[in-house]
C-alpha cells in the first residue's frame, strides 16, 4: 500500500515537473525580429542592430526581406534598417530635401502612422559620390561637388551598371553614365580618361587610394544616413535605446571597413559582433 502510495506520489511529482517545466519552456520570448534586404550592406545593417538589441538583453535574429517599408507594416519583422534617402524617396519620389538633417525630418513626417524611427547615424553615411583624379581635381580647381557643378558641361561619368545614380548634381544635369561591369573596370577607365568622373558611394570600401572622392559640402546630393525603422508601440525604452545607440558609435569610414570585410567573405555577424565589441554602447 505505501509503496504503491509512493510510486504514486513520484509519478505525479514528474507529471508537475514536466508540466511546469513545459511551461517554462513555453514562456521564454520569441527573438525579436529584425529585418535585413537583399544586399550584403542590409544584411550588415540587419547584423548590427540586432547586436545591439542583445547587447542590451534583448534576444533578436535577423530575417530576410526585401528591405522596404512593407516588412513593418505586415508585421513580419519589428526593426528594418535602412538608409534615410532611400526610405524618403520610397514614401515620396518627389521630395526635395537634400541635406541629412533635413532628409530625416522629412522622413520621420512622411512614415506610415504605425512606424516610427530611431536617431539616424549623424557620422555615418552611405550616399552617391564622385570619383575623380588628381589631374582632374586639379584642373577643376577643387576637391568639391561644386567643382563638378562648375565644370557640368566636361563631365563624362561613368558607373556601375544596374547602380543608381542621381540626374543631377545641384543645377548640373549630367549625362548618362557609362556603365561598367565591376569597380575595377570602372577605375580603369577613369585613370585611363575614358570617363573623367566615376560614381561610387561615400562607404564603397573599393575606392583605390590614389583617387580622390569629391565632398559634399553644401549637399548637392541627398542624404543617405544609416536609420533603423520599427514598428511604434512594440518596443521598450531599452530596446529603442539599444537602437539609437548605433548612432554615436557609427560612422562612415567604421562602415566601410565592415563592408570590406564581408565583401573579403567574413560572415556579417561576427563582423557586427566584432564592431560592438570594439566600439561598446554606453559609453
């Protein structure tokens, strides 16, 4: 009787253990989910903010998508980094801004009413920009984008094909770009004075050293600053600080290094993993 009794008992303890710990199981959040388009440099963008998410505590995995605004308003993810022009000029084709600040402003008026966004990357940007020569800065007199618009009618870009590139620079409507099969043949062909303007973007990590990249003082081209995205209401004061965070250790040359080393065949992850670790939130 009592070793029934107890079997009983140690039968029914097991059940309740297996019960609760089900239970417990069961509970644990699902990870966050955090978007990441098509390109290697969304797929770094995707790996760096859920870094930061889970450097904070909070369990995040990066999902495939197509990098729009579309992802977070059917839910499929909750954070979708992007770039600030890209996601304006999505919302509105035929806006008008051009410098970062300006650019940001204008997107965060124009997102969808159940999207807010996070800080946008002050230092960190990753927009069109004009490769030229020595000579030809020289003979242009300056290393600025206002040096191309002075000399708009001698301008003969080129770019990489299938890569877009802006009509205009301020009141200079430039040509067609020539296209190129890859950054090689297009530096190639600008040293060699088939082109006199190559177009790149200002964290393209395969820009030769010996070329100058014209700057963008007075923004002649538009702004395409580092920006994460997520769906409003769904996240805490922690996780949205995680993301903003990314603001004030980020910057242009950081993101072109990691560029480099996932084009060279790092996986993204541990890039991003390696980039915080480096470069600690908080402080």
């Amino acid at each position: 009787m009592r070793r029934s009794l107890a079997l009983a008992l140690v039968a029914l303890f097991a059940l309740v253990s297996a019960v609760l710990g089900g239970c417990a199981a069961g509970s644990a959040p699902a990870p966050l989910a955090v978007g990441a388009g098509p390109t290697p440099e969304s797929v770094l963008l995707g790996h760096l903010y859920a870094a930061a998410l889970r450097y904070y505590g909070t369990a995040a995995a990066v999902t495939d998508t197509d990098g729009t605004l579309g992802v977070l308003d059917s839910g499929s993810v909750t954070v979708q980094p992007g770039f600030t022009g890209r996601f304006l000029t999505e919302l509105d084709p035929a806006a008008t801004a051009r410098s970062d600040e300006q650019v940001y402003r204008d997107l965060v008026s124009a997102l969808p009413e159940g999207v807010a966004a996070g800080d946008y990357t002050m230092s960190a940007q990753d927009k069109p920009a004009v490769v030229v020569t020595e000579a030809t800065a020289t003979a242009w007199g300056g290393t600025d984008l206002s040096a191309l618009r002075r000399h708009c009618a001698q301008a003969r870009p080129g770019a990489l094909a299938e890569s877009p590139v802006p009509a205009t620079v301020g009141s200079c409507t430039l040509p067609k770009a020539v296209t190129f099969p890859d950054g090689k043949s297009l530096f190639a062909a600008l040293r060699a004075g088939k082109i006199n303007a190559a177009w790149a973007t200002t964290a393209d990590p395969g820009i030769p050293s010996d070329l100058t990249v014209l700057a963008d003082k007075t923004s002649l081209i538009r702004g395409e600053n580092v920006v994460p995205l997520y769906r409003r209401n769904t996240l805490d004061e922690r996780q949205i600080l995680a993301l903003n965070e990314i603001a004030g250790v980020l910057d242009t040359g950081s993101l072109a290094d990691m560029r480099r080393q996932v084009a060279e065949g790092a996986d993204p992850a541990a890039v991003a993993d390696a980039f915080l670790q480096a470069n600690p939130l908080g402080h």
